[in-house]
C-alpha cells in the first residue's frame, strides 16, 4: 500500500460520538480480547442509554468491563468465549453465556447462533499504522482476523499505546471507519509461586527436551514449568498465548526458535498477556508473530513442530484420564479455549509430548482434583484418548498406551496422600482396581 492509505486513513477517521451513533439496538457485536478490548469506543456506546439488546461477544478481558456492570445488564447481553473473573458475576446471573468451540474452527461457530450469520459491528483496538499503512492487531489477533470476514461494519479504535506486533495485519481499506482515542494498554500483576507450583514446574519441565517448540498457558503452575526450564537449551514457541516467562527465557537465551521446524526463528502466538517487558520487545520486533487462532491453534499446523510439548492446566482429571479444564459440575467456570487443540497437536507432532499439569488438590487441600468419578454436569475438556503426562507435586506419570487399571493405579500414586486410601477404595468398586 503506498501513500494512498493515509488519504485512507483521513476519509474514514471519525470521533467517538460519530462511531457510536454507527449502533442501533439489537446489533449483534464482537470485540477483541485480553487487553485489546476496545474501551473508548464501547464506552461511547454505553453512554447512548436509548440503545437496548445489545448482544456482545469476546473471549476473556484483562480489566474493567464497563458495559457489563449491574446498572447496564437490562441493555447489553454477553456472549463468552471464556469465562473469567470479569464475566462470571454476569453468568451468574444470566445475562451472560458460555459458547464452546474450538478456535481454529471459530469462522464456523456463529452459524449456529444466527443461520448466515455476520456481526453487525466488529471492533478492534489496533495499533496506529506503520509507514506502509498497515494496521497491526497489537496484543491480540485471535478470532478477529476470521470474522472480518464477514462483519457488516469494521470500527478500529487507534491506540497509540497499543505495541505494533508483526504477523497478521489488517488491511486499512477493510476497515470502514477509524477512530483516534488512546486507552491504557492492561497488564497482568505479578504474582509470586508457591511452593506446589514451583514442585509441579520442575517435574514438568524434566519431561521437556532441548529442541523443543513450547505451548505454555497462564497460571501460577504454567509459569513455574517456565522458570523450570532455564537450563534447557534452543527452545521455541508456538503458543496460544506469549507470556512474561517466556520473555524471560528469550532474554536468558533459552528460547532461539532455532530449531522448530516451521517459523524458524520466530516466536508464533495469538495473543500476548503480560507485563510492560513483553509488550515493549514484541513492539516492531519481526522475531515475534502474532497470528490468526486458525493457524495457531490448528492442530495439523500445530503438529509441523518437531518435538512440540503442551503443558495445560486442568480442574480435575478421573481415574481414567478424562480431563476437565473448564467446569464446576453444571456451573461454567472457564472454557475450553487451546487446550484440546494443543493437546492433540502435540500428540500428532513427532516426538511430542502432552503435559497436564495440576496441583494434587483444591480447596486448600480439602478437595482432591484426581477423582474417581466427575460430579453430574462436569465438562470433558479432553478425552482420555488423548492424555499423555499426567504431573502433580507427587510425581510425573504417563498414561498414554496404558490400559485403565494401569491408569488409576498411576493416577493414585501422584495423587495426595490423604486421598489415596479413599481414591483406591473407589476405585475397586467400580472395577477400576482388582
């Protein structure tokens, strides 16, 4: 794109009362995520109090939601696609649902909500263009780049204080119309590792083989099996999310992407949820890409990866493998989000490995997460068929090729030592054990 793209750029800028007059009630709409949630122009959106039924969709978000306080849950509904803490108390009270699907099959979700189905307004907070006129997606590429497919209207909020993060752009001459307002990009906290999690991270990062390409996720378990792997050599990333452990052992000389197979060199994300740090070396820095969920999370792109090892979290697993990531029995609590994906493109990949890692109990230490049995309405995140390595703080198990005898005794044996005369008593009546 030569210079045309700032004639673009002047002919379709407009202010944020102008973009939010575009709304009309009942508009169908979806917004980016994590901290690409684009608040200025939602906001001028909340402020036109005649407006009602708004249906709004996006994944979890990092930071307040405005439209979704108490006083606006009579005008706007929310769709999820992962629940969290900002979008739970609106579940719960049910002006808020879960829709599950898989990321790489996003493009075909929505049919099922609204037969030929586009959103009326897409919303994006990207970063300003670059000397070429290309709009970068910033922090978060995600969904967005497959439903601008086929939204009616495309409003990009310009921040200057989003990072310009290479990999997908949008094309200007897609966007419809422009607006120019800063928000402050969110970031996450740190938090310190417990004892448990720093066990859990140095038994899983053991499994994990110089070479490597990583799927790593959030949490205080994932970022313990980051800290665990600074003595690893020539890892790479091919993540659904960029976090601060992973900046850290970039900085370290940890992760060179060397040796991945595909996207040599570059770290490969959707996402990117940290700190300060992260953002400021993703900025412009052509070593990291960020991508559309369909090529991320696809597990035929996915499995490309010599030697690729996921390492996710989970609620619960039972004695047979099952593994629920995203429930409380009926209550939704989560979402499935990358985890089947990357759990089946690891086992896909060559010489891949998949890690569920879990600390051995809830509740401060009252509930067990190895159970014999899910509670009515629990999720199956993903099915047995497809576990490898089971880690808790007890040890490190792989139940891939084991028959399910061999699995619950396994499972026992990592589970904590004040349920395992329970989980075996379980266990034999219902045959699981002889």
């Amino acid at each position: 794109m030569n210079n045309d793209w700032k004639t673009l750029y002047k002919d379709k800028l407009v202010s944020l009362e102008q973009a939010a007059s575009l709304f009309n009630s009942g508009d169908y709409i979806l917004v980016g995520h994590t901290t690409a949630y684009p608040r200025s122009v939602m906001n001028a959106v909340v402020e036109r109090k005649e407006l009602k039924d708004l249906k709004v969709f996006h994944a979890n978000i990092v930071g307040k939601i405005e439209y979704l306080a108490p006083e606006n849950w009579d005008r706007f509904s929310h769709t999820s696609f992962i629940l969290g803490p900002n979008t739970r108390p609106a579940f719960e009270a049910k002006v808020a649902d879960y829709m599950p699907f898989l990321y790489y099959g996003f493009a075909h979700e929505p049919q099922r909500l609204k037969g030929e189905y586009s959103y009326d307004k897409l919303l994006l907070n990207v970063a300003p263009p670059d000397e070429n006129g290309n709009l970068s997606f910033g922090v978060c590429c995600s969904y967005l780049p497959t439903m601008i497919r086929d939204a009616k209207v495309i409003i990009a909020q310009i921040n200057e204080n989003m990072p310009f993060v290479h990999g997908d752009y949008l094309n200007m001459a897609d966007v419809d119309y422009l607006v120019d307002s800063s928000d402050p990009v969110f970031y996450l906290p740190e938090f310190p590792l417990s004892d448990t999690d720093r066990k859990i991270g140095s038994l899983a990062a053991e499994l994990i083989e110089d070479g490597s390409t990583i799927q790593v996720g959030i949490g205080g378990i994932p970022k313990a099996v980051l800290a665990g792997l600074e003595t690893k050599n020539d890892l790479g990333i091919h993540s659904e999310m960029m976090s601060d452990g992973m900046y850290d052992l970039i900085e370290k000389g940890v992760i060179t992407n060397a040796k991945k197979t595909i996207n040599k060199g570059k770290s490969i994300t959707t996402f990117l949820l940290g700190g300060e740090k992260l953002s400021k070396y993703a900025h412009n820095n052509p070593a990291v890409e960020v991508r559309s969920g369909e090529y991320t999370n696809d597990p035929f792109v996915i499995s490309q990866n010599y030697k690729f090892v996921s390492v996710n979290s989970a609620l619960q697993i039972d004695l047979t493998g099952q593994i629920n990531a995203e429930s409380l029995g009926f209550r939704q609590y989560s979402g499935t989000g990358g985890h089947m994906d990357f759990v089946y493109g690891a086992l896909r990949a060559p010489g891949g490995k998949s890690i569920i890692a879990i600390e051995s109990t809830a509740g401060s230490g009252k509930h067990s997460r190895i159970v014999p049995a899910f509670a009515p309405g629990t999720v199956v995140t993903t099915p047995r068929t497809m576990i490898d390595y089971v880690v808790t703080e007890y040890g490190a198990v792989q139940l891939k090729g084991k028959k399910l005898r061999e699995r619950a005794k396994l499972l026992i044996e990592v589970s904590h030592p004040d349920f395992r005369e329970e989980l075996t008593s379980q266990a034999h009546k219902v045959g699981l054990l002889n």
